[in-house]
C-alpha cells in the first residue's frame, strides 16, 4: 500500500488550514489532491528549522550530463514555477482535465514524487515506433485517425517535471513529445522540479516503501 512521505511535521498535522503557520502563499494555506485514491493536502514544511538531508541536498553534479538548462527549453512551450504548478495540479489535475508527468525512470519516481504525477519516463518517448506513439499519445487523450495524423482536440494539457534544474530527463520528454506533434500550448515545464519543489518544503509522496538495511 502506498505511503505518504512524512514531509509535514507532527505540528503540521496537528493544525488546520488556517491556522497553518507556513503556508503556501498568504492566501493559500493548502491545497487537497487526489494522488491515486489517496487524498494529500499539499503544504508546507511547518518546521521553520527544517533542512534537506538527503541527496536533492547536493548543490553539485557533473555537468555533462546534469547541466542547467536555458529558462525556455523550447519555442511555445511555457516554463512555470512552483505557483503555478500547484495551480495546474489544483485546476487541470484535480479536475482531470490535465496530467501531472515526472519524467524520470520508474524506479525514481516510486521513492519520492509530487502528489497527483502520474510516470511517464522520458525514455518512452524517444522510441522510434509509431505503435509506442500511438498509444502514448492515446493515453494522453489523443484521437489516432485513418491516416495515421493526431486529433488532438481533446488532449489532456501536461506539466512535466524531474529531480530539477540539472535534471534532462523532464527537457528531453517535452522537446521529444512536440517533436512528434504533441501541441506546444498543451505541455508546460516545470523548471525547478523536485528538488526545488523539496526545498520549499512542499508535500511529496512515496509509491514505494524503502527498506532499512540491517
């Protein structure tokens, strides 16, 4: 059974919405979403002592391959940053009119993720087979026609994101998805991604209990 991350403090859980000393913004003390039947309130960190421990603490990493990218990765796709986010997750996904996506390899996202993101590793979308494409793209809403063109009236909107700014693997699943005509208007980028996303002191959820060692 999935677990949530214990990312509040015992006084978080203890508070209610309004009386949350860290909130999200002065007007936004929370924000509930459904993260695979389980609902998650997403807050803030209410331990104003509260440091990162573990490895998104790591200001440094070899660069290539973790290098920080431009602002706009690409021409019509939007960068946005954590506001934003929680309103398209508060908004689209919550509603199911839009997908939360991390990018990154399975085994990354079932230890820690943002509530409500759905996996769809980069490396999916690099597959050169329309029969991969088709039915990524049907998963996502799109209609395949006779002709093999995409219909993408309905086509869920996308916000995608990974570990963070040095992080590939959320640039290359947008980049690779408008390459193969999924609209640019329909997919935004989450620039800083889990670590930042962490070092405001956000909710997170794990999908995957780790096992201590002996």
């Amino acid at each position: 059974m999935k677990k949530i991350l214990l990312t509040i403090s015992a006084l978080g859980t203890l508070l209610s919405a309004g009386d949350l000393l860290v909130k999200i913004t002065k007007d936004i003390p929370e924000v509930k979403i459904n993260d695979s039947g389980v609902t998650v309130n997403i807050k803030r960190i209410q331990d104003t002592a509260n440091r990162l421990t573990d490895d998104f603490a790591k200001t440094s990493r070899l660069c290539p391959p973790h290098c920080i990218p431009k602002i706009q990765i690409e021409n019509g796709i939007k960068t946005i940053g954590e506001l934003e986010l929680i309103d398209f997750i508060k908004n689209k996904v919550y509603k199911k009119k839009g997908i939360l996506v991390d990018a990154r390899l399975k085994e990354f996202y079932v230890l820690e993720t943002i509530p409500g993101a759905i996996n769809i590793p980069f490396t999916i979308a690099e597959v050169k087979s329309k029969k991969v494409t088709d039915s990524l793209f049907k998963a996502l809403g799109a209609k395949v026609k006779p002709d093999g063109s995409y219909d993408f009236t309905n086509a869920k909107d996308l916000a995608i994101f990974c570990s963070g700014l040095w992080c590939s693997a959320s640039v290359r699943l947008a980049k690779s998805l408008a390459a193969k005509g999924y609209p640019k208007d329909k997919i935004v980028w989450y620039r800083g991604g889990l670590q930042a996303w962490k070092l405001l002191g956000l909710t997170t959820v794990i999908h995957k209990a780790i096992k201590a060692s002996n």
